[in-house]
C-alpha cells in the first residue's frame, strides 16, 4: 500500500467528528463505481481496545465499521455535494469479518483499505436528486481481506432536519446505575452501556436498560438529539456477553453482525435492549431495542471462538 495514504487525517467536517483523534479516515478517492477510501486504527483507544478477554488481542470489527460508515459519509459530500451541514441516517448495517489474523492488534497501528461498492442510489418516487445510498466494501490489510461490509443511509437538509426533529430532546433523563463492567466484556465503567442486565436462565435471554452518557467522549463525540447507532450496536454486544457469562472471555467479535434501525430512539425515554442465545448455535445471538413500546432495532450478531 502507498504510504501516502495513510499520512494524515482527512478534514473532521466530511465525517462529522468534533474531536480530530475520532478521525480514522485518511484518504478518500472516486473510482467509476464508488470509491476507494484508507484508514488507520490506533493501537489504542479509550473505547474500542478496553475490552476483555481475546477481544483485547484484536482490533475490534466495530472500528472497522466506523472506519467505513465514516468513508460513506465523507464520499456523500465529495461526490454527491451533499452540504457539510446535511444530517446522515442509517437503515442498516453488516458485517462479516473473513480473516481474524488480519485484525491482530500488534506493537504498530492497522492500515486498511476499503473498496466501497455503490449498489443504488435511493430517489424518492419522481424525483431525479439523490438523497441515499446503498453501498458494499471489503476491508482489506495488506492486501488481504479482512471484512465485507455494507450498509445503507441517507441524508436531508439541516433546515428540514430541524423541521423534522423539532422538539426532539438533547438531554437524557435519570440513568440506571451499571453492572461489574468484567461482566460485559469491559474494563472501565465508563464505557458500560447497559445498566443491570434481567436474565432468563431458562431460555439463554436477558434484557438490560441502556445507560446513556452525552459525556462519553467517543459515542457522544458531539451533541445528538437521538441515540447514536454505535451505542444502541455496543449495547447489544455488552448484553449478548453478559448471557454468554464465563464463556465470555474466550470470544471475539462480532465475526458478524447485522442491524436493522426501524425508527429515532429517543433521548429522553427509556431503552431497553433484548437478547436471546441461539438454540442452536450458542455463539449467535438475536434481539432489539425498545422504547415506548415500539421496535427501535433489530440485530443478529455472532462471536468467534
């Protein structure tokens, strides 16, 4: 791979980050079917490295998904002008990790490449302006695969996004009070997501509400009138740990995982997360997000052992 690529960080404002050390994206360019970004993951980091276990000898998948949602969002504003100030949305995301060996964490930071795909561009019925993408990526180390990705997202105007979500609240209400963060795969409290989780031993199920901190450094980079995707994800891999007990600390992952957002949860309302072991593969693991009685998400994930 050309070192070039790897020199510096592209600008925070086409990935949305306030602080530049969030920034993992370091070149981003055109190809006649999407577009080629590179990106480097630190050795360490307060969030994405504090994990227990085998988790703490890879890089975890999850920054690698950050690494490509931020390249989709920087490619929205170089090549289809999507204003700097436009909101992104996400309906889906997944994520296959191939090669786990690709993912070590060794004694230099990880550069990758992702070859991002455009599958469709979303119109709205009539209308010629594309306002979302479906894409696909491989990840790869080099030169090597590590992970297919893909996901879709959109975007609209600050001012019809201000029309849109007037009224949404930008402060949570009271927290629940979380767990040993050793019993959801952490070490630090800080980055508990999940409050006390309820098992259902019978059946391999527990439910947990999430614990929402604005000050978090790296979920709250900057402020948000929802819950981020990347909290609601990390609060169905804490709870899956968390039913996997013991077993916990030999598994990596997610090896796959794939996550539906079927509307906005809300700051200000009480979520809880579900999770149920698979019957038959016990590394699996199905559930969702709620709040006020609706479905927020839907996710399956798997682990590695």
């Amino acid at each position: 791979m050309n070192g070039e690529n790897y020199s510096q960080t592209i600008p925070r404002e086409l990935v949305h980050k306030q602080a530049v050390g969030e920034v993992l994206v370091t070149s981003v360019s055109g190809q006649a079917d999407g577009w080629l970004v590179h990106a480097q993951l630190p050795r360490l980091h307060s969030f994405h490295t504090d994990g227990l276990g085998r988790q703490g000898e890879y890089h975890d998948p999850l920054l690698v998904m950050e690494a490509f949602r931020q390249g989709c969002i920087a490619a929205s504003h170089l090549f289809y002008d999507v204003p700097l100030d436009a909101r992104h949305t996400v309906r889906y995301y997944e994520l296959s990790v191939v090669d786990f060996a690709q993912l070590e964490r060794g004694s230099s930071t990880l550069d990758l490449e992702l070859n991002i795909v455009v599958q469709r561009e979303l119109r709205r019925e009539g209308r010629d302006a594309v306002h979302g993408l479906e894409v696909q990526a491989v990840a790869s180390h080099d030169g090597t695969k590590a992970m297919e990705l893909s996901g879709a997202f959109g975007w609209m105007s600050l001012a019809k996004w201000q029309s849109f979500r007037a009224g949404a609240a930008w402060e949570p209400g009271p927290q629940p009070a979380p767990p040993d963060p050793r019993s959801v795969g952490r070490t630090r409290m800080q980055n508990v997501v999940i409050g006390e989780p309820v098992q259902s031993p019978e059946n391999a199920s527990a439910s947990a509400p999430l614990i929402v901190d604005i000050s978090h450094p790296t979920i709250f980079d900057h402020p948000l009138d929802h819950l981020p995707g990347g909290l609601i994800i990390e609060a169905t891999r804490q709870l899956s740990l968390a039913i996997a007990d013991t077993r916990a600390s030999s598994l990596v992952g997610p090896s796959w995982l794939r996550i539906d957002f079927h509307s906005f949860t809300e700051m200000d309302s009480v979520s809880t997360v579900a999770m149920a072991q698979g019957v038959d593969d016990p590394l699996t693991f199905r559930g969702d997000v709620t709040q006020s009685g609706q479905t927020r998400a839907t996710v399956e994930l798997a682990f590695m052992e």
